[in-house]
C-alpha cells in the first residue's frame, strides 16, 4: 500500500502541479487505509489473517461501485474461468444485484434451477438457511456452486405481475446440482416456412453455432425467421456483434460504448456485407434478456430490420473487463456502457422509466404461465428420435409471444404474395 501511494505520488509530480495536488488527496485516502490496516494488525483482540483484511478492503472497495464490479478471491476467479469455458457444477443461475437483494437474472436452459421454474426476478432470500441480505455476489455464487449430486435448499421470493397489488410469494425449492453445459442455440422448423433460433448466451462459439443453425434451416426451405432471446443474459460483446451482422451489414454501427473519458467511444459495426441481409426477422425478448441479447434487438430495432416481440428487456448495459491479478484474484471491472446504434442507453433506469429495450409490440407474460413455459422449452434428446419437450402435449401453454411472432411473418408473406398478384 505505501509503495502504491508512492508511485501515485511520484507519477502525479511528474504530470505537473494539478496532478500532484489529486495525488495528494489520493495519498490522503490511502494513508487511511493502511492505518486502519495497521491499527487492526496491532491491535484487534484475535491475531488477523492479513490477507483476509486485504481481501476484505478489496471486495468492499469494488461493492461501491455498481451491482456488476466484483473483485474475486483465486477460488471463484477460478470458478468463473471454468464457467467461460464452458461448464460448471451448480444450480444454473445467472445472478445480479437489484435493490440490494440477490436476484435471479436468468436460469440458463436445460439447468435444475431452469427445471424447476425459478424465474427471472425471483429474489433469493436464503440459501441453505442463511440469509442472503448482507451476502456478497462471490459468497452467494461460492455457495450455489458444488459438487454435482449435492444438494443446496433455497427460498425465494416472487414479485406480483406489473400493476398488480398482490402481495410477495415465498417458495422453497431444493435443488440437485449438476454439471451445468452451457448450450449456445437451438433450432427448428416451423409451420409455413418459418424457423425458430434461440439463443441462449452469446459465447465464443455462438457465432458460429448461428450460421451453421441457418445454414440448415435454409436448406430445410425456411423462409423467415424468430430469432427468441428470451432469457438471454448476454455474454461477449464479440459474438452479439456477429450474430448481428449477419442481417445488418453495409458497416452500419451494431452498438457503440462509452467510458468516462469523452475519447473512449468505440464502435461496433456489421461488415460490409450480411449474409442474411432481407430474411424476414421478428426477435423475441423479455425481463430476462439482457446485454448481448439488448445489443441485438437494439441494432435490429433501430435500424428497423426486425420487429421486436415481447416484454421490457433486463436493462443491462455495463461492459465489464476481467483483470486477472497477481496472486490468481481477479477484478471484473465495469469500464463502459452499452448505447444502441440511435444512441439510446440500454442501461435501465427505474426512477426514469428508461432503459431496456421496449419491444414494438408488446405482450405481457404472467409469471406462472412463463414458468410453465420454461418447463416445455426443455427439450428431451434420444437416440434416433426427434427432439420432444419435457411437457406432455395436453399439459402445455400457449406461448403467445411466439404465437404473435408467427402471426406477424405470416401476414407480412401473404401480404407480398397479394403485391405479386397485382
């Protein structure tokens, strides 16, 4: 700490006198904090783990910040780069802070907490009998996280529907982790020519898992397509920005981001030519879809080449950079903010009313029904048999995002075979 305070001191010299004089203060802020780790070291009544202390500085330094910062500890650094691998033992969950609970941002598909119907907003109050209150994200995900066949118990807590004056449900689930595999996507073919693409999270490889999914439905006479993000929590700026592209090319902008600094704008554009340019697109959105998938429905949207389906997205719009640290800790940063091609900010802001993306027609899901949902999304595969949902045909819901989706694309082709009879 007082060699850091020291070069913050020397650099800010070297830069000139309002410099120094900011060096100054940090060197103030700094100070304190090596005092107070020296009066706790000398003098706390049990003999402190100095690292811990450390540590402890480091993780209350970044909750300050935003729900999306974090500094890990060498275990969940660790955790995190298995997870971006790939897989990971655990519940399925992806989590966020929102009005100081743990929240649920999304259940990834195919996941035991996915199984079981936990949703999108649902507040974790407890896990395994402790309450999660005053828990940190990293204890909240080290907790969650275990071997495959363990069992963690959770309670949570489910919001009434928009504009409703019910009161918070509590309900009690034990879950049986498993080793969770991150699917990118999955297709199909649907009636009159239509296909169906969901994508689950924007990963290294959903990019080229995209084509290759349009490559078949092409070849399967599709033409016209749902692309369904719903659920979607995001993932790699690189891979949103190339699915993007492969309807929206001529280098229009995709997404662009913006630091603090007023030269940190950098630009995302598609490349000069789409593969896919004038497919008909309707894109599929809701509460749970976040990030990546607001980057895509925000191109889409703004440069009027889908229509967007569904509900109000999640609203998250930080980028964050992942600094791996010396000791094998890490520091997720957030280093920018997301804005759409229009320069709206994706970045949801409650006591505004903005942010998100809005679809272009609406259509408000209930809880339980979207829960029921979830459950027939999950597909059963089997040797030399098709794919089927876990659901029983009599027991299903209507998706009617879906079902409006598909309205849409089969009007807009009856309306162009009317155009080519005259």
């Amino acid at each position: 700490m007082r060699f850091l305070a020291a070069v913050v001191a020397a650099a800010a010299l070297a830069a000139g006198p309002a410099a120094a004089a900011g060096a100054d203060k940090t060197y103030e802020q700094l100070k304190l904090l090596v005092d107070v780790l020296g009066f706790v070291a000398d003098n706390y009544v049990d003999e402190p783990e100095t690292q811990k202390l450390i540590y402890g500085a480091a993780t209350g330094m970044v909750r300050t910040l935003d729900p999306y910062s974090q500094f890990m500890e060498p275990d969940l650094h660790r955790e995190m780069k298995t997870e971006t691998e790939g897989q990971f033992g655990g519940v399925g969950l992806r989590l966020t802070l929102k009005d100081d609970w743990l929240t649920v941002q999304t259940p990834m598909p195919g996941s035991p907490a996915y199984r079981l119907g936990v949703l999108p907003n649902d507040r974790i109050v407890e896990i395994d009998g402790a309450a999660t209150k005053d828990m940190s994200m990293p204890d909240a995900l080290r907790t969650l996280r275990g071997a495959p066949g363990t069992k963690v118990k959770l309670k949570l807590e489910r919001g009434p529907e928009d504009g409703a004056e019910d009161e918070w449900k509590t309900l009690s689930v034990e879950i049986t982790r498993e080793l969770v595999k991150i699917e990118s996507t999955l297709s199909m073919k649907l009636d009159a020519g239509i296909g169906y693409l969901r994508i689950a999270e924007f990963s290294a490889k959903t990019a080229d898992d995209v084509a290759d999914s349009l490559k078949k439905l092409r070849k399967d006479g599709v033409t016209s397509l749902i692309i369904d993000l719903r659920n979607d929590p995001g993932g790699l700026l690189s891979a949103a920005v190339e699915v993007a592209s492969m309807f929206i090319g001529e280098g229009k902008l995709v997404v662009y981001t913006q630091g603090r600094r007023p030269d940190s704008r950098q630009d995302f554009a598609a490349g000069p030519k789409a593969p896919y340019p004038t497919l008909p697109l309707v894109v599929l959105i809701n509460g749970g879809s976040a990030s990546g998938s607001e980057i895509v429905a925000g191109a889409m949207q703004d440069h009027k080449r889908a229509v967007v389906v569904g509900e109000r997205s999640f609203g998250k719009a930080s980028v964050q950079s992942l600094i791996p640290l010396s000791d094998g800790s890490g520091l997720r940063l957030t280093v920018a903010r997301y804005y759409t091609p229009a320069g709206r900010s994706i970045q949801r802001d409650e006591k505004n009313k903005t942010g998100g993306i809005v679809p272009d027609i609406i259509v408000p899901v209930a809880p339980d029904e979207e829960a029921k949902l979830y459950a027939q999304w999950e597909m059963i595969y089997a040797k030399n048999a098709k794919p089927r949902s876990a659901v029983k045909t009599e027991e299903m819901v209507r998706d009617e995002a879906l079902d409006r989706a598909v309205e849409l694309l089969k009007a807009r082709a009856a309306l162009e075979t009317l155009t080519r009879q005259e």
